[in-house]
C-alpha cells in the first residue's frame, strides 16, 4: 500500500500526523509512506527523524495583514498544485490524508482532482477554511468533537479524536517518579504551566507576577516558558532561590511532567486538550487569541460546557489567573469532578481508528 500524509506548519499538525503514520506501519507491513509538507517549516525537520520521507511545496499561509508576501500567495498556490500534482503521479498513492497545515489543501486537492481515496482529519470543534472547502470533495473526514455536521456532510463523519503522542497514551509513571525527575517533593501539591514550545507571553507574565503565592501556599511548579521568556523567568526564580520553581525553556518528557502535576494551565489547541484529555488532571485553560476563527476558545468551551475545564480568557490572565488557579488547589471536590469529566472525553486510539478509515478507503477504491 502505498499512502501520502499531507499537513504540517507546527507540531499540532505534525506529531499527529505521524502518530497516524506509526499506527499504518503497525498495521501493514508492506507499506510505503510519504510525507507531503511546506518548504521551511518544521515538518522539514521532524519527519525525517521520525523515519519518514518527505517532499515540499512551496507554500504559505496568507498574512492577516497587508504585506508583500500576500503578493506571492496565489503564484504559491498554483505552483504548489502543480507540485502535488506532479509528486501524486509519480508517488501513485492508494489513499492520501490530510492533516492540516498549508501543504494539506493543494496536496488533497490535487488528489481529489486525481481521484486518489482522500481523507482530512480536522483537530479543532471549530474547523478551518482550507478543510471547510475541501469537505465536499473528500471521501471521509475524520474529527474530533462531537456535533461537527455544522459544517462537514453528515454522511462523510467519523469520530475518532485526535492522535496524539504514543508516550502520554501509554503514561504508567508514578507521581513520586516525577516529581524525583524534576528534583520536586511528591507530597506538595504541585502545577504544571505549559504555554507551547514558543511560550505564551500573557500566560508567562502572569505566572511570573504570582510567584511569591506559590512559595507562600508551598505549592510546587513547573513552568515551562518557552524560548523567548526563559532567561526573564529563570531570573525571576533565581530572586527567591527556592527548590519548588522549576523554570524550562521546553519540556520534552511530558508524560512526567504530567505525571508530577496536580493542576495544570494551558492554551487550548486542539493537541494539547486531546492530551490533557487522556492524561486526566484537572485543567484551566487559557485559549490563545491570535489564531484563526478564536478556534482555541471554541475547544475549550467544549471542556468547560461539560464542567470538564475551567476557561481564564487571554484577555483576563492577569486579573483573574491566581483566583482561579489557587481556588482550584484548595477544592479537592473540584478538583475530582474536572478529572473525572475530562477523562471521559479521551479518545486513545484515534490514531489506530484514523489509519482503519483509511485502510478501508484505499482497499475498496
């Protein structure tokens, strides 16, 4: 079998994608597997070190703003489906999935055109442009949240959920293993503050301006900043000189980073909530405003509406983040019903289901 996987940009897209890619290999052992993302973006990267092979389009998002990129835009486009479609032909997939991410909608376009078996997976409650329109031509799509016929064909649905990392599906570490990890004391309640590999300026500074409650409360953290606000909050931890803030530029054992938390903040993207799903702690999430549609508000209203997360907007973070995480700490009741709720959201095995639907689709064309 022979199967082409479209999408990329950030890792949202990306760890999916190859979740789904791991999940086909486990299940045919004769299969051959492409990677189709953008030129320049981290998708380059990491599918070749995750084994994969991978070609790229020149493509890129459109600019919200005025500016001389937007001028390339449909040139970009054209050639890009000019590319899929060249790379479709000599590849001769039985099936191609998208992801997400701006090589996903010429690539899938491209092979609706072609009349290859198509797939999208769509991450978000809050669907995107690019698979809003690529919806009437695609076989199946697969997606995650539940009342999702408001914008795709009823008929073309599946619910799986979102892929995500193999290590949080299968998490069996102790909590006094992680906290022993991070140098941290098991028997202090501890918060885990996660804001992408980028950081989240609102959320950093907000954390930063409550660090003297948490040493107060004797309440452990672990605070991941991302590379722009490190060495601002590395020195902020420093002032105190305490062994209970765990200052990191990024983390990349998660699976004991959650393992070691009691309360985690978090943005709201549509990976990171899946994970937190499975995981099962109790959440606040604070959605990111500067994405596409505010999609980060609707996945976190889908928690919050089933009392499954508390919700801080962006806008709010400095005001209201300390209340609302410290009234959190002190409510075990709380606390049990959002892990309780949030666990019967998970879906862990979205990838094996994901790969089944496009099994099926390529071997019935």
């Amino acid at each position: 079998m022979k199967v082409i996987i479209s999408g990329g940009g950030t890792g949202g897209h990306i760890y999916p994608a190859i979740a789904i890619a791991n999940a086909l290999k486990n299940k045919i052992i004769d299969i051959d597997i492409l990677f189709i993302g953008a030129k320049d973006r981290m998708e380059m990267e990491k599918v070749p070190s995750a084994g994969y092979k991978i070609k790229g389009l020149w493509i890129s998002g459109l600019q919200r703003r005025l500016t001389i990129k937007n001028l390339l835009f449909p040139l970009k486009v054209i050639s890009s489906l000019f590319q899929a479609r060249n790379i479709i032909d000599e590849f001769k997939p039985d099936i191609v999935i998208g992801v997400g991410g701006y090589a996903s909608g010429p690539t899938l376009r491209a092979a609706t055109y072609k009349g290859v078996p198509t797939l999208i997976q769509e991450q978000n409650s809050f669907p995107g442009i690019t698979n809003k329109m690529l919806a009437s031509k695609v076989n199946k799509i697969c997606v995650a949240y539940e009342g999702m016929e408001k914008f795709f064909p009823k008929s073309k649905i599946i619910l799986t959920g979102n892929p995500v990392r193999q290590n949080i599906v299968d998490m069996k570490i102790e909590r006094k293993q992680a906290a022993a990890f991070f140098g941290l004391d098991s028997e202090k309640k501890t918060v885990l503050v996660i804001g992408g590999s980028l950081g989240a300026r609102t959320i950093n500074e907000s954390i930063q301006e409550i660090i003297p409650d948490f040493i107060n409360a004797e309440t452990q953290l672990i605070w991941q900043t991302g590379k722009y606000y490190f060495s601002t909050a590395e020195t902020t931890s420093y002032q105190f000189d305490t062994k209970g803030i765990k200052v990191l530029e990024f983390i990349n054992q998660m699976d004991y980073a959650y393992a070691a938390a009691d309360v985690i903040v978090s943005r709201a993207g549509a990976i990171a909530i899946s994970e937190l799903c499975i995981v099962g702690k109790p959440v606040i999430l604070i959605p990111s405003p500067n994405v596409a549609e505010d999609h980060q508000t609707k996945n976190a209203m889908a928690l919050v509406n089933k009392n499954a997360g508390i919700l801080v907007k962006d806008i709010d973070a400095r005001s209201y983040l300390k209340e609302s995480l410290f009234k959190l700490l002190s409510n075990n009741d709380l606390q049990y019903d959002l892990s309780l709720n949030i666990k019967k959201l998970a879906y862990a095995d979205a990838a094996e289901k994901i790969a089944d639907v496009a099994i099926s689709l390529a071997e019935s064309s």
